[in-house]
C-alpha cells in the first residue's frame, strides 16, 4: 500500500490538502502583515517569522470567494515550502493529517492556464471532497512573490520527505509534539482532527477543573478540557493554555488545551520506549516515552484510547453549533446484570449516561435529551402569575418558553439566577428551558426502573417517575422530553392554560 500523507485546512469553504513534504508549519495570523513593494493577485504582505520574510498568499481573492466569505475569518498562515521556495497561505482552520492510498486519488480538469488543483480526494473521516492544491500553479501565478526556503524548524520538512516515502514500510509515525507547561506530550497525527493555533475560549455552564469553556471551530462551539487534568498529571496554569489540538469523537469534537505545538516528526517505533512496569497517573492512555527530541522526552499518548474513552466522548456531544438550532445527540445502552433489592419490578439493566442536578432533590434525566446547556437568559419577557412558566426568552432566532423546573415538580425552591442553568430540550418541534438552581455531574447509570402502562401524556411528579441507580444512588428519573410534550405541544407554542391544567393534576 502506497500513498501520501496530506495536511488539510480549510479557505474559504473549501478543504484543501498539501503533502506534509510541503507543509513546513503553521502559524497563527497576524492583526496586520507587513507591506512589500509588489503587487500580485491575492498577495496581502508578509509575516516576519524567525527572522525569515514570508509573503503571504490569500487564496479566496484568487477563487473570488471574498463576498461570499465577508464572515470567515483568516485565523492561521500555513506556511509552505516547495521547489526551494516558501510562502505563507491564508487560512481559517486546520483540519487535521489523513493518509491516503495512490488508487484513491481523482483526476480533475480545470480549463484555466493555470489551475489551483488537478486532483481532490474523499476524506476518509467524514467523506468531505479535498482539493489538492497544485504549488506549482501558486509559485508561478504571475507576479507572485516568492521567498528562498531556509528550511522548517526541527527539520520537519526532510522528516515529512522521508516518512512519504516510508509509510508503507510500517516501520514508523508520523507524530505531534505537544507541549503541556514543562511536560512533553506526542500523538499520532492519524488522531488529530485539527490544531488550533491561538486558543481563545468562551465561558460555559460546565466550567470546572476539567472543562476551560469552549472554542469556536468552524460551525461550531467544541468543548475544551485541560490535557494535563485528563491524563492525571496536574492541572495547565492559565498563562500556559495557549494552544489547542482537537480529536474527533463518535458524538463530536473535543479540545485539548495546550501550551505548544512543537512540530511534526517521523518517528521509528523503535525510538518508543515502553512505559515503567510501576505505572503512572496517564498509564490508562500512555503507550510509551520518546527520548531525545526538542525539550527533551515525550510522553506517548494512545490516540486511539483517547477517542474511545466514554467519559471525553460524553463531553464532546456537548459541543453546539454557533448558529441555527442545536442537535439531540444519542448514546445507546448496553447490558449489564440487574439490581436484587427491586424483586417484582420492572428492572431493565441500562449503562447509559444521565445529567445529574439540583431542583430541590436531586434528580436525573439522560443525556439525550439536553440539546444544550446555558445560563439564565439575561432577557426574559416574564409572564405574570407566579406559577412554573417564567416567561419566554429568544436563544438561537427562536423563542423558548421558560418553565422553573423545581415549581412543576411541585417544590418551591426559587434559583439564583447567577448560578441558575437552563437546559435546552426539544420534543419533535417543539423546544422548551428548564431553570435548574444547580447542576451536578454526567454520570452513567447501573439500572433503571421501567414502569410498564405508563400514561405518556401523564405530567410528570416526582412520586411517578422512575427510579435510576447512579454511583450507588437512587434518583428520581425525570422525562424531560414528555414535559416538553405535555407543557408546550408539538407545535412549539406554550398553552399556559394547559399548563394550570397539567398542573392541577401534578
């Protein structure tokens, strides 16, 4: 088997590949590029980098994408090197390393004198259609600014060159080098989904020791976790979460924050040593150490165990789109051995996970069904009576009823709104905002109770739901799915007359 190794970021909306033997690194963009004495088609200046003069190339003026993309944003430069020469190209994201074999290649014709591609492929992962940029078409393009190759860091170009050529001998990786504060850490590049330059986070209702917030990257908001806290070796410093590397999860994207992205590099697996028979706090994910390198040795992380992990996969199904209506996400059961202290009720084994929080007791629904977690709308048109529904706020272009949680379940514990969380919930069209005093945890249950009969268009008590055993805990399980059907209606329209009957039946 025979193929190459692209690097794929994205211009515009278009996926583009180079072969890692031209993609020296990337770099994230500058607020302003230094002016040179040339004008060329798509040329907006230069970047300074280690001393070296880069001209850089912004490929959406050449493809004339530039109205269509007025919101797209440039976030990094790839910098490419090619025949002896180098040049930076604007881009909006990196979208990670795939391998792919000679046969998978498709040949395209392009009537230009000189065409940006000749070449795409289907992206293994997610089946996208990559555009093989032709550097040749771009050092040629006339009066094009082109800069002398004085070589990458770490070699990475000559490394790159030789892994090409020997990928199919299974005699070596291509790996990232991460730095996390003063430890080092290294990934199969078949992991990373992609890097992100510049890590600039957003606050979210699940910030805590692990989760930093969230981070923009394309259409979407991804969750972002402390490396270091996930591997069991500390917590980052906030001045060195700087960087981010993301990994793709059946459910989602994950981010992991970084200090640093060293380099890319071909590593033999001979030069991997296997971890000490004591163990370590990252042995779960750990496959061995890298001695020798830049700063030092490295810690090999399994790329593979990573992305199956249950726990990380969870949070990354929590990541929402920037824009439009939010998807329900699923996880599916399995199996395991039933509960004795239930004898003559319906017990059904179920490993699945539920969001645990606070409404006066403690309670629990499954994940699915939270389309999404926010904090207590700044804006809310109240709606007067005092009973659950609290008005209706705006979230995403839509309106959204607003019911306190803790009222229709009969309690009377009032949320601070500082601390309050909403959970988003959708029932076929219809979408509704459940005001929770405190959230909890995600945890995964060991059983639940089914009770069969039940009335689905029965309101929802705390005396007639079920119970799930979560972490040696009985907990009320609350279907937040059919108060949503109960209270809003199929329709998505809030019928507060319905809602005083449902609640005199509570």
């Amino acid at each position: 088997m025979t193929g190459t190794l692209y690097g794929v970021f994205t211009v515009a909306d278009v996926q583009v590949a180079l072969p890692l033997s031209e993609l020296r690194e990337v770099i994230p963009c500058p607020a302003a590029f230094d002016p040179l004495l040339a004008v060329a088609p798509g040329l907006v200046g230069a970047v300074n980098l280690r001393h070296q003069v880069i001209p850089v190339l912004d490929l959406r003026q050449l493809l004339d994408r530039r109205e269509a993309t007025d919101a797209e944003v440039a976030e990094v430069v790839v910098v490419v090197t090619y025949d002896g020469s180098v040049f930076g190209l604007l881009a909006n994201v990196v979208r990670g390393v795939v391998f792919i074999e000679d046969d998978a290649h498709l040949d395209i014709s392009v009537n230009a004198d000189l065409p940006l591609f000749s070449r795409t492929f289907e992206r293994p992962d997610d089946s996208a259609v990559v555009s093989v940029l032709d550097c040749a078409a771009v050092k040629h393009t006339p009066g094009m600014v082109l800069a002398a190759d004085t070589g990458g860091p770490s070699g990475a170009v000559a490394q790159a060159r030789q892994a090409a050529a020997g990928i199919s001998a299974g005699g070596r990786r291509m790996m990232m080098l991460l730095r996390c504060g003063e430890i080092g850490l290294a990934v199969d590049v078949s992991h990373i989904h992609s890097v992100v330059p510049e890590l600039v986070l957003k606050s979210s209702p699940l910030d805590g020791p692990t989760i930093h917030g969230v981070v923009r990257l394309g259409d979407r908001f991804v969750p972002t976790v402390d490396t270091l806290a996930v591997l069991g070796l500390g917590a980052l410093t906030p001045v060195d979460v700087k960087r981010g590397v993301s990994l793709s999860f059946e459910r989602g994207l994950l981010a992991f924050a970084v200090t640093e992205v060293v380099s890319i590099i071909a590593v033999p697996d001979a030069d991997v040593l296997p971890m000490p028979g004591f163990g370590l706090p990252a042995a779960g994910h750990a496959i061995g150490i890298l001695p020798g390198q830049e700063g030092g040795s490295y810690l090999v992380l399994d790329g593979a165990a990573l992305r199956a992990d249950e726990d990380l996969g969870t949070i990354a199904a929590l990541g929402t789109p920037a824009g439009g209506a939010p998807p329900v996400t699923r996880v599916a059961a399995r199996p395991e051995a039933a509960d004795p202290r239930f004898d003559g009720r319906a017990i059904e084994t179920s490993v699945r996970k539920f969001l645990t929080y606070d409404a006066g007791v403690e309670l629990a629904t499954p994940l699915t069904q939270i389309s999404e977690i926010v904090p207590y709308p700044a804006d809310v048109i109240p709606f007067a009576g005092g009973g659950p529904l609290r008005g209706v706020f705006t979230h995403q272009r839509a309106s959204v009823p607003l019911f306190c949680l803790t009222g229709l379940l009969g309690g009377h514990l009032e949320a601070d709104e500082a601390t309050a969380r909403v959970l988003l919930v959708e029932a076929g069209a219809a979408r509704a905002g459940f005001i929770v005093p405190q959230l909890r945890a995600i945890e995964e249950s060991a059983w639940e109770e089914r009770r069969t009969g039940a009335d689905p268009g029965a309101p929802v008590s705390l005396a007639g739901s079920p119970l799930v055993k979560i972490d040696g805990r009985m907990l009320p399980r609350i279907d937040l799915e059919q108060v949503v059907r109960a209270m809003v209606g199929d329709h998505g329209r809030s019928d507060p007359a319905g809602d005083r009957r449902a609640l005199a039946n509570a």
